[in-house]
C-alpha cells in the first residue's frame, strides 16, 4: 500500500468513474429520446456561482456524491450532441469507444509522440493510418499520414509539407514573396492561417473561380493558373473542398486532378468532414480522383464518432511528409535501434493524445460496416430532409445535398430576411428546441442543418420546419 496522500488508493477512482459512469449513460438516454433542452446558454458568471466553481477551487474535497450533483448540472448546462435536435456543427457525435479511448487517455496519460511514451497508442496510431491510407487507395508503402489534433493542423502540415515540395530549403531559407495558393472562397479559415503561419501570407491564398454554389469551375483553373504565372507568381497548390463546410457540397477533385498533374501543382484536399464518405460504396463517388491528390486533411472527429481533437493529414508520397519537418528525416524513424517510430518529427506539436486508440476503439465496436452505415444513414437523413424541403411552399433549399450538410431557409422576401434567418436561430436555441447553424451563400442568409446525430429523423424535421414557420408568424 502506497502511503502518499496524492497517490489513488481504496479504489476511489473506480468508484468515482462508476458514479460518473452512471450519470453519463443516462446522460445520453435523455439526450438520444430527444427529452429536454439541446442546449443551455447560461452566462458563464451565473454558473461559476450557481456551480459553486470558486468554492470548490479553494477548498477541495469534492466527494462522489458532490461530484454526480456537478457533473449533472454541468452537463445539464451544455450542449447535447446526442439530442436529435442537434444539427449545428460538424462535431462527432462521441460513439462509445471513443468515449472510453478518452477516459484511458485520461488516467495513462500515453503522449506518444516518442515512441518510448507509448508504444502502444504508436501501434494503435500506424494501424489507424494504415486504414486510412489503404481507404483512400494509397500503398502503404509510398504513402503515409499522421494523425493530429485538428483539421486545422492537418491542412497547415499539408500546406507546410507543399512549401517544402515547392522550395526544398524553405525550412531555412524561407519563402519567396510571390508565393500563392489558389483556393475556393469558401475554404475553411484555416488555409488563410496556415498561408500567414508558413510565411506566405494570408493575402496569398487568391480565389478560385467558382459557380454560385461555391463549388471550384474547374474548366477555369488553367486561365487563372496562367494569369497569375504571367504576373509573376508560382502557384504553391491548389485547395479543394470535400466537401465545403458551408454547403457540404464537393469540388470536381477528378477534374482538378488531372489540372494539377499537368501543371505540376501540390493538390491538397480538405476532406476533413466528407473523407469518411469513402466508407461506404454508395458515397465513394462523390471523392473520386481523390487518390490523386498530394495531400489530404481528414477528421475523424466529425463523421467517425471520434471526439475532439482527432484528424488525420495524409500524403500520397511519404517524402513529402518526412521532408516537410527535416531536411534529411529518413533516418530519424527508426535511429538509436528504437523498435518503432518517435512520430513528433512529423509533426507541429510535440505531445500528442492518444488520437489513434479513439478511433480505433470505435471501429473495434462497430466495425467498418458499422461505421460506414452510420455514415451513409446519416447523408440518407439529409437527402430525405431535402425532399421534405422540396415540397413545402414556405420553405426554400439552396441545392440538392450531396452530404449530410443542408442549407435551406424560409421563404421571406422580405428585406430584413437576412437578419431574420439569424433572430429565429437565436430564438431557437434560447428555448433550446433546436441548435442549427447558418451559412451566408450566393448573397443569402441560410440555416445550415448538419444532420450527425444519430437519433435524428424525419420527425425532428418536421417539428423543426414547423418551430421555424411558427416563429415566422411570431415575429410579424
Ligand atoms: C471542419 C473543417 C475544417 C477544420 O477542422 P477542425 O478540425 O475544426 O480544425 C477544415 N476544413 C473543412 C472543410 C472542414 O469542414
């Protein structure tokens, strides 16, 4: 029996999980059947003091059944992904393993991005990017990927792994001033950081042109390549959306491929919500050509039931991710005779969670099929939605979805119908009936449906059209 105060002793931890376990489950229960708020917006004083958070900072001692109370009312005053009523954001909704992956995380703490810290979460890790690598078609002997915390530090890797594509020496030497990427406009922000954070400068990221919908014309990238070549510039690479964040819809990677390869320019592919789609033979089409991209960004924190933080970044040819950190890496994977790989070479952080059991842990539940089912009844939900859209007059759909990502808005011509669509969302979440996010598309203002949670159905869209027109009514 270890005797220091601080170490865990009488089984406090299982018996603080088991109580927390319990709350959480039901948790879900209540959250899944739809009961209650989606959310809660209360403002962060009042729940500092209504929580007693001051309090218990300074005098400790929280036993299990104060915990059970705080966890409750914590939970109570969030956000419930599990809720069908939830269709903001492009956030997982946690499936069980992963939830688990985050609770052994949590107690061994794994940060193994040394190999020596975890070999293990390596193991999990290289299995994890194996499967990613062999879905989008890749051999794992030329390719390779890294898992990260975020879509936003996959595209900035891939970005920084094109600079270094592009100028060997940049790593050193910097980059030349007339550096550009061409992107779609509606590219996450994160290519704007990373064109500003590798030394390129977010006023170097110049638009591609694209139909009203905001998908890339590929027929005129190579006018646009020529006119920027003409003023002097190098085109570093070009961005794709699959599939765009504000509309879910996806570029013609295909098409854009076969641009890129002619004129010898990095094709970097933000799949980092529609990659899972390769999951399913159903949805596979929609990222055709994608293996022929030079990089990349895929979330699994989004459509694999993975919560945050987990991404993947993956390349077709794995120099390019070694180089992109080191100049001559090669041998940093396997040096001092290690038996497996110290991955915080390749990447920007130097700690990094156990991403890759998460991941697993959900597919060693449910298994690809499991996955890819979820995945496709999720863009069948949407598709269905589209439908119910369709045929209401008091409600309009930007387009016919391709994902399970739906913008729509009601029928208002008035002239403050921006500024409505933005009033009845707020309204909607104040009573926490539904949590829905917007988008501004083809100069319009619209309520953007993300529809991941599983417990969504045809039901909570008819209860939501009718919330939407009702308080439609109300506001006139
Ligand atoms: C969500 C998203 C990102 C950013 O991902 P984070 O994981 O939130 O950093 C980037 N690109 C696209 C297209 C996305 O949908």
């Amino acid at each position: 029996m270890v005797d220091n105060k601080q170490c865990w002793k009488n089984r406090e931890f299982f018996y603080s999980v088991k109580s927390v376990a319990n709350i959480l489950d039901n948790y879900v229960q209540v959250s899944q059947e739809g009961k209650g708020k989606v959310l809660n917006q209360s403002a962060p004083e009042e729940l500092i003091v209504k929580l007693k958070m001051r309090e218990w900072i300074k005098s400790g001692g929280m036993n299990d059944d104060e915990l059970s109370k705080f966890i409750d009312e914590y939970l109570e005053q969030g956000t419930r992904l599990h809720h069908p009523n939830y269709m903001a954001h492009q956030c997982a909704v946690p499936d069980i393993g992963s939830a688990i992956g985050d609770l052994i995380h949590g107690v061994g703490n794994n940060a193994m991005s040394l190999f020596e810290m975890g070999a293990s979460a390596v193991a999990t890790e290289l299995a994890i990017t194996e499967w990613m690598l062999n879905k989008v078609g890749w051999d794992t002997n030329k390719s390779d990927a890294i898992l990260v915390h975020g879509g936003s530090l996959a595209n900035l890797t891939a970005l920084l792994a094109a600079r270094n594509y592009i100028y060997p020496n940049a790593w050193k030497d910097g980059v030349p001033l007339n550096t550009i990427i061409l992107s779609p406009k509606n590219a996450h922000v994160s290519v704007s950081k990373a064109a500003a954070i590798i030394g390129i400068g977010s006023h170097s990221v110049y638009e591609l042109p694209c139909d009203s919908l905001g998908r890339i014309i590929h027929d005129e990238i190579p006018k646009v390549i020529n006119y920027h070549r003409n003023k002097g510039r190098v085109v570093m690479a070009i961005i794709t959306n699959a599939c765009a964040a504000p509309t879910g819809l996806y570029d013609p990677i295909l098409n854009i491929s076969k641009i890129c390869q002619s004129e010898d320019i990095w094709l970097h592919v933000d799949a980092a919500h529609g990659g899972s789609a390769l999951l399913h033979s159903k949805l596979q089409h929609l990222l055709e050509g994608i293996h022929y991209a030079d990089s990349i960004t895929w979330d699994a924190h989004k459509m694999l039931r993975v919560s945050t933080l987990a991404a993947a970044v993956l390349f077709r040819d794995k120099h390019n991710l070694y180089k992109a950190f080191n100049q001559n890496a090669d041998y940093l994977f396997f040096d001092e005779n290690r038996p497996g790989p110290d991955l915080m070479h390749y990447t920007i952080e130097g700690s990094k969670s156990e991403i890759g059991l998460k991941v697993f842990l959900n597919l060693a539940k449910r298994g690809e099929a499991g996955m890819a089912e979820y995945i496709y009844s999720r863009h069948l939900a949407a598709y269905e939605f589209g439908e119910m859209l369709c045929k209401r007059d008091d409600f309009e759909l930007l387009c016919k979805p391709e994902s399970n990502i739906v913008c729509f808005r009601y029928k208002d011509e008035s002239e403050n119908s921006n500024e409505n669509h933005i009033i009845i969302r707020k309204k909607l979440m104040d009573k926490g009936s539904f949590h829905l996010a917007s988008s501004f598309v083809n100069d319009k203002r619209w309520f953007r449906a993300v529809i991941i949670s599983p417990s969504t159905n045809v039901n909570s869209f008819t209860r939501l059209l009718n919330d939407i027109s009702y308080e439609y009514q109300c506001l006139v």
